[in-house]
C-alpha cells in the first residue's frame, strides 16, 4: 500500500542503502516514498527495505507503484495500474535484479459481491505479473486487513483476511504477512506509522521463509531490489 502513517510519528531508519525509482532512476529514499495523494505517509516498505539491506549487506531499491484506494480490478492486465507497474519495474531491471513483490490491498473489495471471487481473480493477476516481468521464481507476499476496519466499519474484512491466507497457501512462492494485532490512525482505515514498521518487519519475516525455500532449492537468493506493487497495489 502506499501507506498513511503520519510523517511527524514516524520511526527512524538507515536510509544509507535505500533507494526508490522516481522517472526511472534510482534516488536516495526520502519519505514519502510513495506520493500517490497530498496525504501520504510512512510506508510498511520502508522497514522491509532497512531489514532486508541489514541482513545481506546490500543496496535495495523500492519501486513504488501503489495508488491509495484502488480496488483489484484495477490492476488486472491491460488496466493501467497494471501496466505502469510493470513498465516501472522493465525500468529497474535494467540496472538491478527484482527480487520480490510487496502487495497489500483489499479494503475496496470487501463487498459481499466482490471478496468471493477475490482469489481468481488476484491469482490471474498475479500469474500475468509473473509472466510479463519473468518472476515465476520470486517471492510474493501479501499482507492481512487490520482489525481497526471494523470500527471504520469496513464489511467483511475478516472474510478478505481469510482470502488472502488461502491464496499464500495455495500458490508457491506466496506468502501472508499478519496483521494482528497492529492498530490504526483515528480514521479508523489507515495503519499508524509504528504499525506500518513492525507491518514492514513481518513482511520481511515472510519473504525469508519464501527465500530460504528457494536457497534450499540451489537458486540464487542474493537479490537486492524490491518490486513494491501495492495493488490498494500493488
């Protein structure tokens, strides 16, 4: 997502190995990294990228395509979410090496006729992403709806929540990132900045199960750039 953490209540992090795609070339970080809205904030990417540059000692590169709000439909091949992301992401590859896709969406199709068919219709999604950008190989994982919604009140977003597990269970190289447990700003919608860090945390706590899956499968696991495709993105 592209995250709605308020600037001013965000944490610290090393930024030093940090970069993201802004017109096409990789810059420094700085917050927001995400400026899909005059409201952005803090991102759950940001915490990923410091861990995953910790542990491996390596430059990561985030690139951002979310855009805040968006329902799945406007991701599907051909929409033009869909295709930004992937022109962003041919972009990076030319000077780097995508080594995953960071996704939380699902607050806008919550509905009664549109969470039941959330998983066909994101597993096509995703086996197009795959295709276009070669990742068949490359971790993916999604993250779970925050408990707040229910005061927001959001239907059905515990249903969205066992959707979302379903599909890391069903599909290789997926998986889920819970959200238990992490609490919102006053809107009731939005994950608070110190959610988003710890949201980030789990991500990457997710991603190393999928990695050392593939390093136990003799593939390269020295990756360094993160494709962050919120698909709220991806």
């Amino acid at each position: 997502m592209a995250g709605r953490g308020y600037l001013h209540e965000a944490h610290e992090i090393d930024t030093s190995r940090i970069y993201t795609l802004r017109s096409g070339r990789w810059q420094k970080m700085f917050r927001p990294i995400n400026p899909d809205r005059s409201f952005s904030g803090v991102s759950l990417a940001e915490s990923f990228a410091e861990a995953y540059s910790q542990k491996y000692s390596v430059d990561v590169g985030l690139i951002c395509c979310a855009d805040g709000g968006t329902r799945l439909d406007q991701w599907m091949p051909g929409e033009l979410l869909f295709d930004n992301a992937v022109n962003n992401a041919r972009l990076a590859a030319r000077t780097s090496e995508i080594a995953g896709v960071l996704w939380h969406q699902g607050e806008s199709d919550c509905s009664d006729d549109l969470y039941p068919t959330y998983q066909v219709r994101f597993e096509a999604m995703m086996q197009a992403l795959r295709q276009e950008l070669n990742l068949h190989d490359v971790p993916l994982v999604l993250g779970g709806l925050g408990e707040f919604l229910a005061f927001h009140p959001i239907p059905n977003y515990f249903h969205m929540n066992h959707v979302l597990q379903t599909i890391a269970a069903d599909n290789e190289m997926v998986g889920f990132a819970s959200a238990e447990g992490l609490t919102g700003n006053p809107d009731n919608l939005h994950f608070n900045a110190q959610s988003l860090y710890t949201f980030g945390l789990r991500y990457f706590e997710a991603f190393e199960k999928l990695n050392r899956r593939t390093d136990s499968a003799g593939r390269n696991t020295c990756k360094e750039d993160i494709l962050r495709s919120e698909m709220e993105l991806l």
